[in-house]
C-alpha cells in the first residue's frame, strides 16, 4: 500500500486506559465520508505492569487522575465526585470518593536530594561548559559568541538546579 497525503477533520480525541490497561491516546479522524483511528502507542505503564517505571510524568499524572476518578477515559472525567486535599491557593491532592487512594504530585514526583556521585558528574559538566564558553568567546566570532552565551545559561541553568538540591556555594566551586 503506498503512503498517500490527505486532509482529515479530527472528530474526538480520547485518552484511555481501556485498550490493555496501559495509558494511550487516540485522534479519531473524518476523511469525510470514510473514518480512521491514530494513536494506540502506550504512553504509561501503570504499577501494575513488570516493566513499570516513573519516566512520564504528563502519563502518570493522567493515569492517577483517571484512576482516582474511577474512568478509563479522560472524557468521562467532568461529572465524577473526588476528595480533595485543599488550602485556599491550592490543590494538593485529590482522592478517590471511597477508597483510600490519593494522588498527591508533589509526593509522586518529589525526586530526592541527589547523591554525591551525580553532584560530581552535575559539577564536572557545568565547569566544562564555563571553559568551553570562554575559550569560543575569545575566538571573536559573533556565531561562536552567540553560543557561548547559550552554553553559559545552561551551566548557570545547571548551577541553579544544584542550589535547589541543597548542594552549598562551596561544594560548587572546584
């Protein structure tokens, strides 16, 4: 069958976990007249399956939300009662209405101080860009100095996210 290019009205988008029990998303598409499906790549993989790990958020975060709601279909979502965990300025969790199940985001994601190793790694990486910017800065040409500039935020990006872990000012000097 050969590829062949041609315009389509998306009908309805769906986010589901009905398919296998995996997190995909579908596109159904109006040729007009004729209709066809896009999608089904699993997106999440829920506890539940062997090969489960946490490397998407926007998935879990979707699967917990359907979950805790009690649907198989994002579009089922608007009408269903939860528990929340509020205070005035903000949502922090939400829970299902019977069972004792409670998505809280901040607790799922919270990823941990990091280890001494990575720091190293983290440092060791931030100083070479910072040598690396200097030495194309000096080359005095305006493209070389553009990325220099570009490399210079990351480190300074990445020395941010350093602070935030807890590493100190000390521990990020050489």
């Amino acid at each position: 069958m050969e590829m062949e290019t041609k315009n389509a009205i998306i009908e309805r988008a769906t986010i589901t976990s009905d398919d296998h029990g995996l997190l995909s998303a579908w596109l159904h598409l109006d040729y007009g007249g004729t209709g066809q499906a896009f999608g089904g790549y699993a997106l999440y993989l829920p506890p539940s399956f062997s090969h489960h790990e946490l490397r998407s958020m926007a998935g879990h975060f979707l699967w917990r939300c359907m979950e805790v709601a009690g649907v198989t279909e994002w579009g089922a979502l608007p009408g269903k009662t939860i528990r929340v965990r509020a205070e005035h300025s903000r949502v922090h969790a939400i829970g299902h209405i019977v069972k004792e199940d409670w998505f809280d985001p901040g607790e799922d994601f919270h990823q941990g101080p990091l280890d001494a190793h990575t720091v190293s790694l983290l440092k060791a990486l931030k100083n070479n860009w910072n040598r690396r910017a200097e030495v194309m800065k000096k080359a005095g040409n305006p493209m070389d100095y553009y990325r220099a500039e570009t490399i210079k935020q990351c480190a300074k990006e990445l020395h941010d996210l350093l602070r935030g872990q807890g590493v100190s000012r000390t521990q990020l000097i050489d």
